[in-house]
C-alpha cells in the first residue's frame, strides 16, 4: 500500500513539488515515535531542506558509499 501511493507520488510530483521545504519538525510531531528530543536532534539537520534534496540525499550517500569500496578495492588491487 505505501508502495503505490509513493509510486503514485513520484509519478505526479512536479518540480514545485520537489522545491517545496516541508516542516519536517511538524510533521514528526504526529508519530509518537519520532515527536521525542533524541529523535529530533538526529535529524534536525535536515529541517528546511528542499523535498528534492530531502528525497535525493540517501541515494546520493548509497552510491558514495559504493564508490568508497570501489576506490578501496582498486587500490588493494594495486597493491598486489
């Protein structure tokens, strides 16, 4: 079910959509879960963040991360 309202989401979004800042603080304040002081400071970095920069960063990480064992691994294979 989340899956199909996200790829509902993604399929309509506009680039207003993705330039949007939304209150990140406000909306974690609904989930019990998140609403606490540890969870916040966690992630209070990433409050009036561009939704398209909000969406885009943990594929950007994924991918660095990849590049660093790629950059690792060459240079072992240099080494040998």
């Amino acid at each position: 079910m989340l899956r199909d309202s996200i790829d509902v989401w993604a399929t309509t979004a506009t680039n207003g959509d993705l330039d949007r800042v939304p209150s990140l603080r406000e909306v974690n304040q609904v989930h019990p879960r998140y609403a606490t002081a540890g969870a916040w400071v966690e992630i209070e970095a990433l409050e009036g963040l561009p939704a398209g920069q909000f969406l885009a960063r943990p594929c950007v990480g994924h991918v660095r991360v990849h590049m660093g064992e790629m950059e690792t691994l060459c240079a072992a294979m240099r080494r040998d």
